[in-house]
DNA sequence: AAATACTTAACTATTTTTGTCAAGTATTTT
DNA sequence: AAAATACTTGACAAAAATAGTTAAGTATTT
C-alpha cells in the first residue's frame, strides 16, 4: 500500500550521489550506477527528467557528469519526487488532471486531501542536505518550526 | 505516486456506511453497493477480510448485513488500512517480510521509515465517528494532542 | 580522431490492480 | 418445509502501471 515507485526511490538516491559533488564536481552516471545499484539505461531515464526540471545540470565530455543547480539546503524530497511521480494526490479524484464527480458526496475526500498535505509538508522539510548530514527522523518542534506553523 | 489503491478507498467508505448503523442495525451489502458506486462482488471481496480481521461481523438471513464490532470512535482509518493493504512501509525494503539488504549503507532508509510513520500516526489519529461528523482536516495542535506527544 | 559522457525514443516483460464469475452455505420468514 | 435473503470462498482474467532494456544517436574535451 501506498508504495513509492523504484523511479522515485532511485532518483532521491541518485540526487544524493550527484550532491555529494556539490558545488563543482561533476558525478557521472556511472559512479551513481555503481555506487546505488541502479542500471545506468535506467538512471538516464531518472537523470534525465530531473534535468529538464531543473534541479541538475549536465556536463559533457570527459570527466564530465550531473551538478545540481541550486544548493543541497534548497533542494526538498518532495521536489524531487514530484517530478519523477507527480502531485502528492493519493487518489485519481484528488488528480486535478482527472478531478472528482462525486465530491459533494464524498465522505473521504477531505481526508485523503489532508494526508496528501501531511506527507507533502514533511517531504518538503527535508532536503538533500539533511541526507548528506545523515538524516535522522526530527522530532515533533522541530518539524513544527521547520513547517511554520 | 504514493496511490491508495481502490480496495482501500471502497473498504474505508464501506466501512462508514456500516458505521452509520451502529450500534444495531445490519446495513446489508447490496445498499452499500448502491450507495457507494461499488459493486457487490468487489464489496464482498473486501468485507470479507474485514470481518475475518474482526472489524465487523455479519449477521445473516433477510434483515441480514454487516456490523461494526466496535463504536465508530474506536476504528480508526489506519486499522482499515493496515488489514486491507498491508503494513505501512512505503518501499518495499521495509517490508517486515522482505527486508532489506542494505540498509547499512542505505541514505534514504530513514527518510521512508519516518515517512511511514508520520502517515501512520496521522490515519491512527482519524475514526470512523469523525467521517460520521463530517471530516474536517484537524489544525496541529489538535493533531498533536490526539498523537500525545 | 578518439574517448568519454549524456540524450532520446521505442519497446517489452513483469507485476499489481481491479475487478468478475461460479458455486456454494447459513438464516429467517411464511 | 420452502422460499427468499444474505453472506462466503476460491479461482480466474482483463487492464493498467511499473520496471526496466535496447538501440541509435548527439555533444564535448583531450
């Protein structure tokens, strides 16, 4: 249940390996493939949707690779994830691509709405940088603050 | 991403519709089926298992249907969930039951581990009494008093 | 010119989801 | 006892999504 795809598990592993080159060594797609266990073909399928999304830039030619664009405090999970798996809606009526016809009826719209919130504000507290210290679960105030509730 | 699937979304407003007869009268399948734009096969498939996880029990013959074994405050979303879907573990790695082989050196294991748990402690947090009363999405302080942090 | 490295599109096998179908069993009412 | 109502179970199958592979490039630097 409510599983996260392999494409959006590899793309945060390898969004931490490109990282770890911040700001200025490029990491090539091999040493991501390497190092994470994923396919290159595959990884260039990843690499290259974050790259039109912006978050990495690449660099061709010998000892060339991926860069991230901004720094890895700027760069959430939950950016990274809606580019490789879309919105954080948890049901096809909460798509706005495929929307609901029975929402005024609906016992459970709100909910689901809500957890899609929950899931998408924590995904946005934590960043690559917070991988790259060696993440650990944050607890409730600091989450809290980092939310700005 | 992250998508509930329909056996899980049927189940919870299944689950409501036997709610709204408790605390004695059976709400058969065939009106829960009308009601909720599910069909009976699919319905029975999804009762079943509920009530074989105890959530509710049925009572036979004309007059007959389904009841919840608890008061609605007492079932929380989570709890239907769990039984229909599996534990909450958003990768399969952390799936008690598959494991994983590298957790060691895993960047990320931590980061879906939290996530589960925040999912999980959010839909403990929700009852069946709350979709009767008409869900609203609970602001954090009441979220937090309901989780007793 | 050669080596390194990224780019793109098309294709396919596998798995999961989403149901349906069929043949029951159990209970109550008349 | 018979009929009606209602739940029970297991097997099966179509459709969609996931997870990847293959192949044929293009671009850049040394």
């Amino acid at each position: 249940m409510l599983r996260l795809s392999t494409k959006g598990q590899y793309g945060v592993r390898a969004m931490y390996e490109i990282a770890r080159g911040y700001p200025d060594e490029p990491v090539n797609i091999k040493s991501i493939s390497r190092r994470q266990d994923v396919s290159i073909h595959y990884l260039e399928q990843i690499l290259n949707r974050l790259r039109r999304a912006g978050l990495i830039k690449s660099v061709k030619g010998p000892g060339g690779g991926y860069l991230l664009t901004r720094p890895p405090e700027e760069i959430s999970i939950a950016e990274i994830l809606e580019e490789l798996e879309g919105p954080f809606a948890l049901t096809s009526c909460l798509n706005p691509e495929e929307g609901c016809v029975r929402v005024d009826r609906c016992v459970t719209h709100l909910l689901w709405k809500s957890l899609g919130w929950q899931i998408e504000s924590f995904l946005r507290t934590v960043t690559l940088d917070d991988l790259l210290k060696g993440f650990k679960p944050l607890d409730y105030q600091t989450l809290l603050k980092r939310a700005r509730v």
